[in-house]
C-alpha cells in the first residue's frame, strides 16, 4: 500500500516522527488484513484481535514529502497469535521495519485460531 505522509508528522529535524511511522504501519496492516481477507471473517460475539506487541524499527530517515511504500506478509503463524512483517520503502529505500503480534482471543482470553483464519494467514505468509 501507498501512502502519503503529511506535513503535520514531521519533527523539529524534517523527519516522518515515530509516532506517525507507528501511524503509517497501522494503516498498512489495516489495509493488508482487507485484502487478504482476515479483517471480515465473521467472528463470536465477543471475539477480538489485539495486538500483543509492536517493535519499530528505524533503518533511515523518512521526509516529507515523499511517498512510502509499505509491504506487509505474515512472518509467523502460533496457536492463537501471528506476527505480520512490515516494511516501509521511500525512494527504493527501506526506511523502517515493523514487527506486529496479534492475538486471537473472547472473553475468557486467547483462544485458537480458527482453520479458515489460518488459511487465510498462509496464503499470505513469507517464505523463508
């Protein structure tokens, strides 16, 4: 997915701030989790997705303007959680990488990930 950074998520030094990369991946993750599918696989009532963790990490300086390039896949496929690799790109050059954990979980905590969910997540899953 493309996206356009705006003026507004620059710091002090002209650089895209962390806070608006995490944006930037989120928006990415948003839209690969609609095109392959798991974002509307019906669910309980009172079934979730959370992200159980998120690691940034910063490889060059991202500017405004200019586009970013964001490239997802599912790097790691467990019992109740997976993990989509991100990497953002401008002008050919990766700027930054992202590590997002999800768990699958209802009112009483994780719980399994559906075969249909895992199927999903495999047609999109990086190889080694």
């Amino acid at each position: 997915m493309t996206v356009e950074p705006r003026f507004q998520d620059l710091d002090p030094l002209g650089h895209i701030n962390n806070v608006a990369m995490a944006g930037i991946f989120e928006a990415g993750r948003i839209k690969f989790n609609h095109l392959n599918g798991t974002a509307g696989l019906p669910r309980a009532p009172g079934d979730r997705l959370l992200i159980a963790s998120l690691a940034i990490n910063y490889i060059a300086e991202a500017h405004f303007p200019g586009l970013l390039h964001i490239a997802n896949g599912i790097k790691r496929i467990g019992t109740a959680s997976w993990e989509i690799a991100s990497a953002a790109f401008q002008n050919d050059i990766c700027v930054a990488t992202c590590d997002c954990t999800l768990v699958y979980t209802d009112t009483q905590g994780a719980r399994a990930l559906r075969p249909e969910f895992v199927a999903l997540l495999e047609k999109v899953r990086l190889k080694d």
